[in-house]
C-alpha cells in the first residue's frame, strides 16, 4: 500500500486532514500531481474506473497530531470520515480517511502540504 497524507486548505486556513491508501502498484503519483488535480481524477486519467463506494461518517476529540495540523486545540470535535472505493471490477482502489476542523468554512478549498507518496506501514 502506498500512503498520501495532505491539508486540504480553504485561503490560508487548514481546512481539513486527508489520509488515502492505494495498491502500490496502481498509479504513480507526485506531489504536482495532487496539488493541481484531485486525486479521484487522476484515479480516472490512469484508467481506474470507480464504481462504488462504502462511507461511514462520524465525529470525536482530535487527537494533539490533529490539532497541531488544523491549528486547534487538542480535543475539539472533528468529524472524521471513511471511505473505500472500488473499481468496476470490484478490485479496492482508495482506501481514505478525513478528519476535518470545529472553525473550518468550506467555501473554496485547495490541497497542498502533500506527502510524497511512500509505503504505507502494514
């Protein structure tokens, strides 16, 4: 698995935390790349057709690592999200997990501060 870690801003404020998972093997990603294009669509530039997902949604207390990075304090609610995509032949394509700020204002948003991708840990 391959990990990319980024903050997603809106002006100069973070806006929310986006965690994805992919098959090491599946696309080859820069950090140009994403801080220009989603990455969903250049999971469809490659071919990767997706076909449906599985979501859960909830909330709880950021975590220090989490407030340090949306600019909060340690402890207050973040709504968090999970999602597993697959293509259309049934095959994971995105495993993601988003942990989104209390003060965040979604009116337009923007990715940057990505992580090369790497190995993830397994």
């Amino acid at each position: 698995m391959t990990r990319i870690r980024r903050t997603r801003y809106t002006g100069d404020e973070p806006l929310a935390l986006l965690t994805n998972y992919l098959p090491r093997d599946l696309i080859d990603l820069g950090v140009d790349d994403l801080t220009r294009h989603g990455l969903y669509e250049l999971l469809r530039g490659s071919g990767v057709n997706l076909r449906v997902a599985n979501q859960s949604i909830g909330a709880r207390a950021a975590t220090s690592a989490e407030a340090r990075r949306l600019d909060e304090r340690r402890g207050v609610p973040v709504l968090t999200m999970t999602r597993t995509a697959f293509d259309d032949k049934g095959a994971r394509s995105s495993t993601a997990a988003t942990s989104t700020g209390p003060t965040a204002t979604p009116t337009r948003s923007r990715s940057s501060n990505a992580e090369p991708a790497g190995p993830a840990a397994s």
